[in-house]
C-alpha cells in the first residue's frame, strides 16, 4: 500500500524550529505568518487583475483567523447552508454559494446568507432561480467545459459522466438569459496552464453568452501560492477577461490560502513488530487525514531522515487500512516521541472524523515571527458524543 503511495510534497519553513511538546496531542498547528504570506499573495493578485477572490471554506475553515483572511480577500465560498451561515458569520464580504443539489427547505436561509447563489443543473436553476432573484442574490449556473486536465478521475469534474457542472453542449440561450453568471471548476492543485488551457477549449462555444453576463467564477483548484505558479500569467489572463467580456472574474481558491502553512502533530503509542517495525501513533490516517487513504498520498513527515530506522506508521483505530505511511528516523523511535506531518492544514481540519472514538486533534495558532502560541480550540467526549444519539 505504502508503495502505490505519492508523498505530497511539503515545505517545512519555520515549523523545523517548532517544538513538537509545546502542544497537546494530537494538534493542529497552524503559522499564521504562513497564511498571511498566502493571503498577500492572494490580495496582490486580486488588486493586479481587479478579480474577487473569495476563499473556499471546503478546505480551510479555521474562523479563527477569520479576520485575517477578511482583511486580504473579498469574501468566501460555500458549499452549501452550513458553510454559507460560517462565511456570513465569521468571515463577512462576499458570499459564493454553490451546491450541486439544494433543497426547497433550505433556500430561503441560503439566500439571505448569500450574494452569489449557483446552480448546478437547468432543473435547479428553473426551480429556484427565479426566487433568488427576487431575493436580489445573484444567480449563477456551473457550467462543465468537458475538458479535464486532471490525471485523477476522482478529482477531475470533467470525467465522464461527472455530475458536476451543466455540460456546455447543453447550454442555450434560455438557460443563460436566465443567468447573471456562468462558474466552472474543473481544476484540483494546479497551475495558470490548465486554466488557460480549459478556458481555450471552451471560449468560442460560449462566447455568444458572454455579451449578457455580469460574471465568470474560475472556482479553485489554482495553487496560486506555490513558488512556481505563474502569476503574470493569471494577472494578464484575467485582466484580457475583464476587458474582452466586460465581466467581473471571481476565482476561489482553497487549498492555496493554507498551503505549507500547518503541521499535524502526533505522538507515538507503541512499537510492536510485525514483518516489520510498526508504531501506533495518536494520529489516524482515517479519522484525522482521511485523504491519505481516499486520495491516497503518503503525507511528508517533518525532518525525516533519508537513512536510518524505518517504521509503518498507523492510527489506534480498528481499520486495518489506517496506515499512514512507511516513515524513516535517524535514531530509534521511542514510546511518547512527538513527530509532525507537514502541509495538513487544509483539507484535513476540515475533514476529521470521530470513528471509534477517537479524539479530534486540538487546534493552535502559532506566529512564526514572534513565537507565540495559542491553543485555540481542545476537543473532547462531548464533542464525540453529540454527533450520536
Ligand atoms: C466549487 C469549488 N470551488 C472551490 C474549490 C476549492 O478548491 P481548492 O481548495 O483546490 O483551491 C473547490 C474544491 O473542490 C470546489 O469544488
């Protein structure tokens, strides 16, 4: 299993100079020096492109720094009621909701909570687009370009038969006069190219649209933070956008706001043999970074020897797939060391799970400037309790 794996790249910055026992465990550390840098890098190229970039709320809801990410980006984007009432609440500005099925019950509530509210299907858009306007929200309609770029069928919404997005052959001029924009989100941690590459693929089908549309979303999946993305090229990009379309462009990046921006801390529990060293660690691949296995990846371990003592890292829960990975230390492990994975502050908070019981990691804030530190949130039976009845 470990073989198959791909280790997510991570950079482990200032975190090499985080002491590991400074927190509970299993914790969630998250450099808010980190985010800041993403978050300008986010804002500069809002001010270069005139986009809106909200951050998507899917992949890192830590409200805690809320005010932060208020302070550099327009607003957010929800996937649906819960995260629209967060953005609301905690974030303010924009709020982008899309789902891919909404519910009679729940659209009054989305669409006081919301100023852009997107459909995934014309069905959706005829029941409840009609509403949304008279609500004054915005309205918006997925669209899929059919063009994937992604080598992962899973993380590709342009696989066949993908239930996302309203294929552009099916777009006509009813369904568009309907609408004041059109969204696409096609792409999953990838560069400007791929956006360049989509948009070419489908601007001739949708230019006779575009003269009556009051916005594009270009969705997330932009790793715009990373060293190599190509930002000129996003900025010039968006720029020709805006002035051929007279559109505004929107884009909602996730992943790229917390990129390398927090570790995961763990403890280990216990070395048994089996074939080879184990060790049983507080961290669950399943409960606490369910993408290791749903992906998989093998996430990168902070400061991890090239040579030495090799171990299989596992969680306490009963599934026999809750492997992390095969991971090597200089020195032996022991009973109670502390270790961190790199780059687990998106899409893993967000995800954690209590199966089996097992504790949710703590979360805390910790500023790589100064080095202080803020446990901002400890989980306990109560919270694992009240998700049962
Ligand atoms: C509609 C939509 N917008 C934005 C995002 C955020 O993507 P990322 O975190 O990869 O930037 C996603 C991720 O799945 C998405 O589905």
């Amino acid at each position: 299993m470990a073989e198959l794996m791909t280790t997510r790249a991570g950079d482990a910055g200032a975190f090499r100079a985080f002491d590991l026992s400074r927190v509970p465990s299993p914790c969630f550390v998250v450099d808010e020096v980190a985010v800041a840098r993403n978050l300008r890098i986010l804002s500069e190229v809002a001010d270069r492109s005139g986009a809106h970039i909200l951050a998507a709320l899917k992949a890192f809801s830590m409200f805690a720094l809320a005010p932060l990410v208020a302070r550099h980006l327009a607003g957010t984007c929800a996937s649906g009621i819960f995260e629209a009432r967060l953005g609301r609440e905690e974030y303010g500005g924009e709020v982008a909701t899309f789902s891919a099925g909404y519910k009679a019950q729940d659209m009054d509530e989305i669409l006081r909570l919301s100023d852009h509210v997107i459909f995934n299907s014309p069905a959706q858009l005829a029941r409840f687009g009609a509403k949304a306007r008279a609500a004054g929200v915005s309205v918006g309609l997925r669209i899929n370009p059919g063009h994937s770029e992604g080598e992962i069928p899973r993380y590709d919404p342009c696989a066949p038969c993908s239930r996302l997005g309203t294929p552009v052959d099916q777009l006509d001029p009813g369904i568009v006069a309907a609408v004041d924009g059109l969204h696409m989100h096609t792409l999953c941690e990838q560069g400007f190219a791929p956006l360049a590459r989509t948009w070419a693929a489908v601007e001739d089908r949708l230019a006779p649209y575009l003269p009556g549309l009051k916005w594009l979303n270009f969705g997330g999946g932009h790793h715009i933070t990373r060293p190599d993305y190509d930002r000129a090229g996003l900025v010039a990009f968006l720029n020709r956008i805006r002035a051929s379309h007279g559109v505004e462009v929107y884009l909602e990046p996730g992943e790229a706001i917390a990129l390398d921006a927090g570790i995961l801390v763990g403890e280990v529990l216990d070395l048994p043999l089996n074939g080879m060293a184990l060790a049983i660690t507080d961290i669950s691949a399943t409960c606490h970074m369910p993408d290791v296995i749903e992906a998989p990846y093998r996430p990168a371990l902070l400061g991890e020897a090239e040579a030495g003592h090799s171990y299989r890292l596992g969680g306490p829960s009963c599934l026999a797939g809750d492997v992390i990975g095969d991971y090597t230390w200089d020195r032996p492990l022991q009973v109670g060391q502390r270790f961190a994975f790199l780059d687990q502050a998106h899409y893993s908070m967000v995800k954690t799970n209590t199966f089996n019981g097992v504790p949710l990691p703590a979360i805390a804030i910790w500023n790589s400037d100064t080095d202080a530190l803020r446990i901002v949130r400890q989980f306990g039976y109560a919270d694992f309790k009240h998700r049962l009845s």
